[in-house]
C-alpha cells in the first residue's frame, strides 16, 4: 500500500501545471526568441499593421449679417430691414491610429540579424580566400621570373659556347 501512495504522490506532483508552463515558456523566450516568436506569428495571424479609425464629431456656429433693407429719404437712411443668416456646420474628423504588429516585426528583425551575421561571415571568409590567393600569386610571379630568368641564362651560356667556339678561342 506504500509503494502505491508513493507513486501516486510523485505523480500527481510531477503534473504540468500553468506555473511550470510559464517557466520552461520564460526559459524558451530568453534562450531562442525564434521559436516563441514564430509560434506567436502563425498562431494568432494578424493583419501587418491594424488600422483604427475613430470618428470625432464637431459642430460649428457662424452667423452672419448679410442682408440690409434701407429706405432713404432726402438726407435720412433708414434700415427698415435686416436678415441674420445661421450656419451650422457638422465636421466629421477621423482619428487614424496604426497598431504595430510586434511579434512579426521582431521575427523579422531576427531573420535579418541572422542574414547579417551570416553575410558578415562569408565577406570574412572570401577576405581570407582572397589573401591566399594573393599569396600564392606572388609566390608563382617570383617563380615565374626565376623560370624565365634561368632559361635566358641557360640559353646565353649556350649562345656565347657557340660564338665563341666558332671563332676558334675555345677548342
């Protein structure tokens, strides 16, 4: 009956509660933000940018003066009539508020750092490839020249035997 007590309580506290999901989540996240990351984007798919359109409501009064009706007789100018004129002008303003979608722009921003540091590693790797080959060249240049150098002087020595020979010093 022990045995079985004992199994069961090293179960039931081994289970996979929220508290450890978060952890191992946290553990993730700061050791391979990748992987959270592309979960989050494919999970929840998200339009690129979220656009949020609030309307605002403003009224506007102005009132004029327009219209005068006047009499006028010998020197006296009377008004005998006035129009005021009420305008009232609803404006509708839309407030535009744009909403990053972060998890997206941080996956990509991984993906270009991995690009970057990819690339910096081939310019490095072709800097040491190009400094071989620039080695070897001059080594084959000084070669190529004491090749050259050689022949010459092997075919002056046989070309000052034969002249001197055909004019008898030598024998």
């Amino acid at each position: 009956m022990k045995k079985w007590a004992f199994i069961l309580l090293i179960g039931l506290a081994s289970c996979y509660t929220e508290k450890k999901a978060k952890q191992q989540f946290n553990k993730a996240v700061l050791s391979y933000p990748r992987i959270p990351l592309d979960y989050c984007a494919a999970e929840f798919p998200d339009k690129p940018d979220s656009v949020i359109v609030y309307e605002t409501k403003t009224d506007t009064l102005w009132e004029l003066l327009q219209f005068y009706d006047t009499t006028s007789t010998n020197d006296t100018i009377k008004i005998t009539d006035h129009k005021t004129k009420v305008i009232t002008k609803t404006i509708w303003r839309d407030s535009i508020i744009y909403r990053e979608n972060k998890a997206e722009s941080q996956r990509v921003q991984l993906a270009l750092n991995d690009c970057q540091n990819n690339n910096n590693v081939l310019l490095a790797k072709l800097d040491a490839v190009e400094k071989d080959r620039d080695k070897w060249k001059g080594i084959a240049r000084k070669k190529g020249w004491m090749f050259w150098g050689l022949i010459f002087l092997v075919i002056g020595a046989v070309g000052t035997r034969i002249y001197l020979k055909s004019k008898s010093i030598l024998k």
